[in-house]
C-alpha cells in the first residue's frame, strides 16, 4: 500500500513541477522563487522514491 501510495505521489508531484513554477511562480522575479519550489520538490522525490523501494529485496540463493 505504501509503495502504491508513494509512486502516486510523485506521479503528482511530477504534474506540479509542471504547473507550478509557470501557474503561480510567474509573477516572481527572483531567481530563488522557483529554486526553492525545485528543491523542496527534489528533495520530496527522493524521500517518496525511498519509500517506494524499501521493501526490494535481492533474492538470497
């Protein structure tokens, strides 16, 4: 379930990185505006990608 609900969210999370910086972050004009949302979003898929694959396992033989 947890593996399921993580690959959802990043699928989501991959469709924000989309809009977000061009729906809501355009009137912005720093620089660091859409660099926080970037890294804030990074650092998001690696937990997420981390969850999803805690249970792989190599097959002992």
């Amino acid at each position: 379930m947890a593996r399921k609900l993580s690959l959802a969210c990043i699928w989501l999370l991959a469709l924000l990185c989309y809009g977000v910086p061009y729906l809501f972050l355009d009137r912005v004009n720093a620089w660091y505006g859409s660099f926080l949302f970037w890294t804030l979003a990074g650092a998001l898929v690696i937990v997420l990608n981390l969850v999803a694959t805690r249970d792989f396992r190599e097959d002992e033989e």
